[in-house]
C-alpha cells in the first residue's frame, strides 16, 4: 500500500528517499501496481530524472534507466533481436508504461528481455548516495540485495556483433516455455542465456546443459524444457553463422 507519493527532480534527492528501508523505487509502476503489498511503503517516482533515452555511441548502447519497452521496440538504434525481444515482453499497453530498469527490477524468470540483455552481455548502472558503478546483469540478477537503496541509471550494451534467439511457446504471443539468445561479439566472445529453465534468465554453457534441472509447470515438465534447451540452442548458434549484424 502507497502511503507516500515523491517525484523528486534530482538524482541526489532521489537516492536519499530511496535509502529508506520503506521506499518502493517507480519506473513505469506496471509491476508495482500489479502487486500491491499491505505493508506500507514510500513511492519514489523516477520519471522527471531525465533517465530516459537510448544513444548509440563508441560501439556500445546505452539504454537510459527509464525508457520504456515500447521505445526500444520503435528504435533504430537498437540491434533488431532485442527489439523483437521487447515487443515480447507484453501487451503494447503495458510496453507504452513499463521501463527497462522496472524490467530488471522484476526480473520475470520468463522475461524475453532480459534474456536477450543477458546475452548481449549488458551491464547495469547503479547509483547509491556516496557511489555510482557498472555491474554485469547477470550480477545484478543474482544478487537482489545489489538494488537494495540503489536506483538503476542506465542499461549498456556492446554493439556491432550478432545475435538470434528462438524460443517455444503454446501461441506467437504467449510467454516463451524456454527461448534462447546466443549472440556473438565483434570480438568472437560468444554468450548463451535461455529462460524457462531455471528460477531467472540465465547464461548457460552449450556443453553443460545436462547440468540444468528447469522447473515444471502445467506448460512443461523439467525434461521436455531441458530437451527444448539444447534444440533451441543449436538452432541459434547455426544462426549465428555469416550475414548481417543482428
Ligand atoms: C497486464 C500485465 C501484464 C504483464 N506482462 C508481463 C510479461 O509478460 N512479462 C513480464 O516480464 N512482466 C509482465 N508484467 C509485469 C511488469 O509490467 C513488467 O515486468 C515491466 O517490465 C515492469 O516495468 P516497470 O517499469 O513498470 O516496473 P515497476 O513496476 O516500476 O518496477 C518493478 C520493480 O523494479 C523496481 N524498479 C523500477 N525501476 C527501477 C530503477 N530504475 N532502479 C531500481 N529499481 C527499479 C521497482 O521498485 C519494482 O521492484 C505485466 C504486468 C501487467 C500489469
């Protein structure tokens, strides 16, 4: 429950709100409002920061805090796979609202996006009084305590590489049972992250994925997301060969 509303207008001010043990950072609010709690909490809205905006520059991109989905999904600047992966993410009413920054924040164990970041090899800017630093997303996700008083500033990935990413869901529109991300740097680096096989978006070795025990559901049992891993593995690295930038 919301019992205090700030929009502070400086990033200063609002680390200071968000180092209270009872505030509630806002980006688009999609995922807060979604699920309101009954403890009481402070809203610390980020929209009048000017953490907005997407700026290709140096051979890297960077997705300012606040842009939101529908943004990434409408950009030029934005490698093509994680435009598609965005327009994934949710309904176009829900994309116009939610920021890439809540998106980390909430960290959908089935969130497409997160999952092509993942493997883009992204890296979070976080911003705590007295400090800024990048931090790799898989970092992040790993350790939630790191958002803990911290405000996400900004998303950077490196560009010129290429990347494909294949996934299985019930419809076209559903959420990915698993889907796989493989990209490859323009300096060779390649990096997988596949959903639907563990509790978040994560990386995963192609020679180790007899490693993975994916959780089931109604979708899914545990052996058939296993078996979708590796098929959809192999069809986004034989993507990966010759052609165009992603
Ligand atoms: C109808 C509906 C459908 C949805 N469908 C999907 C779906 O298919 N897949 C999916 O993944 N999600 C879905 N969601 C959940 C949610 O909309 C998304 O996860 C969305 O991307 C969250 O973005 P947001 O900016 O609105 O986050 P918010 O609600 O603003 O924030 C989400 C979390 O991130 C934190 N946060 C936000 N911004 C920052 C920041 N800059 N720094 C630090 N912490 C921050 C918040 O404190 C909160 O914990 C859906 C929600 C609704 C209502």
């Amino acid at each position: 429950m919301i019992t205090s509303y700030f929009r502070p207008r400086t990033l200063d001010e609002a680390l200071a709100l968000a180092a209270r043990a009872d505030a509630v950072v806002l980006g688009g609010g999609t995922g807060v409002n979604a699920q309101p709690g009954r403890a009481p909490v402070v809203a610390v809205d980020l929209q009048a920061l000017d953490l907005d905006g997407i700026r290709a520059d140096a051979g890297r991109l960077r997705l300012g805090a606040t842009t939101r989905l529908q943004s990434i999904v409408d950009s030029g600047h934005v490698p093509e796979v994680l435009r598609e992966l965005a327009r994934l993410e949710a309904p176009s009413t829900i994309r116009n609202a939610a920021t890439v920054g809540g998106t980390i924040g909430m960290a959908d164990p089935e969130s497409p996006l997160l999952t092509g970041l993942l493997a883009f090899g992204a890296r979070v800017g976080l911003a705590r009084v007295g400090s800024n630093a990048e931090h790799p997303l898989d970092a992040v996700l790993d350790d939630r305590h790191l958002l803990q008083g911290s405000i996400i500033t900004s998303v950077t990935v490196p560009m010129g590489g290429r990347a494909a990413a294949h996934g299985t869901a019930r419809t076209p529109m559903d959420a990915p049972i698993v889907m796989v991300v493989a990209c490859r740097d323009a300096d060779g680096t390649v990096r997988i992250a596949a959903s639907g096989v563990a509790s978040r978006p994560v990386l995963v070795d192609p020679q180790r994925l007899g490693e993975l025990a994916p959780p089931a559901d109604f979708r899914g049992s545990s052996a058939y997301r296993a078996h979708l891993a590796a098929v959809l593995t192999a069809r986004a690295l034989a993507s990966l060969g010759g052609g165009e930038p992603a």
